[in-house]
C-alpha cells in the first residue's frame, strides 16, 4: 500500500498539461468540449460503473475506451500488461465463450488524490453463464488508480482477483 500511496503523490504533483482540468463540473462550451463530455467519464465512479456495464454488455470497445493506453491490468496474482495486451491475449477470447455476465451487489469506495488522481476500491460477486451452457459463480474485488485528463475519467491500474462463492 505504501507504494500505491507514492505513486498517487507522485503523479498527482507531476506538471499537468493545460488541458488537463477538471472539467466535471461545468458544462461543455465548443464542440470540442462537448464531445469530450460526451466520450469522458466525468467522475472515477462512472468509469469504473461503465467499466462494469461494458464487461456485461461484452462491449470490448466500450472497456479499451475506459482505460488509458498506459494503463496496466493484474488479475489473480498475475501481471497481463497494457489493456490492450490483456484484452488481446486474455479478455478478448473469453468473452467470445461467455453468454451473459452479470454483477450481483457491486460496491465502490472512492479516495481522491487531488484533482487529477483517484484510487477505487470495488467489491461484487458476479455470474458468468458461458455459450456451452456451464455457469460459474465467484466473489470478486478490484482496487483501481485513475486519472483525470482532457478525455475525463481513465483507469490507469485495474488488479482484480476472485474466489469461487462459498
């Protein structure tokens, strides 16, 4: 936790580009603005509840816009690289193979580091029902860092693991 606490200061004290503002609470002035409002995620809560939706929905488009290019993902104790490497080589063909997913009692904590920076901490269980008509049950949490630039909201760090619900 030390660590993860460094890097929040870290980044949250690094020079911030112009852009990259906190623009969630005030409405969109050009086109431009509006399109990034439209796109964004204006609070480190609603991309992490997009996140989850996405995953439900099997929206691969939808989850690779919700993290940054930058952003690294660990699940159950192992590193699977950017989001693109994971969803690629690991997310990607299992949602190929899943019929329906769905969280059941989801939880979010949010801490913010700044203006710029927000850890999360999620708790759920979630039942997937796969193509082949097997289904299974686990208990799950994730804790996330997420940064705020022009686009809004991104992940910049998912680690998730799960259990079987017992």
């Amino acid at each position: 936790m030390r660590i993860l606490t460094m890097l929040m200061m870290a980044q949250a004290t690094a020079a911030t580009p112009a852009l990259a503002q906190d623009h969630s609470g005030h409405a969109a002035h050009t086109p431009q603005q509006a399109e990034v409002a439209a796109v964004g995620q204006a609070t480190p809560e609603e991309a992490l509840i997009s996140f989850r939706s996405a995953l439900e929905r099997l929206d691969g488009a939808a989850m690779t816009r919700l993290f940054a290019d930058e952003a690294v993902i660990v699940e159950n104790g192992k590193a699977e690289g950017t989001f693109a490497e994971y969803f690629e080589h690991h997310l990607g063909p299992e949602l190929k193979a899943i019929k329906s997913f769905r969280f059941i009692e989801p939880t979010i904590d949010i801490v913010r580091q700044g203006e710029h920076m927000a850890m999360g901490m999620e708790t759920y269980r979630y039942r997937i029902e796969l193509a082949d008509g097997r289904a299974i049950e686990r208990r799950g949490s994730a804790t996330s860092v997420l940064m705020h630039d022009a686009a809004g909201w991104k992940i910049l760090r998912y680690h998730s693991s799960s259990r079987p619900v017992s």
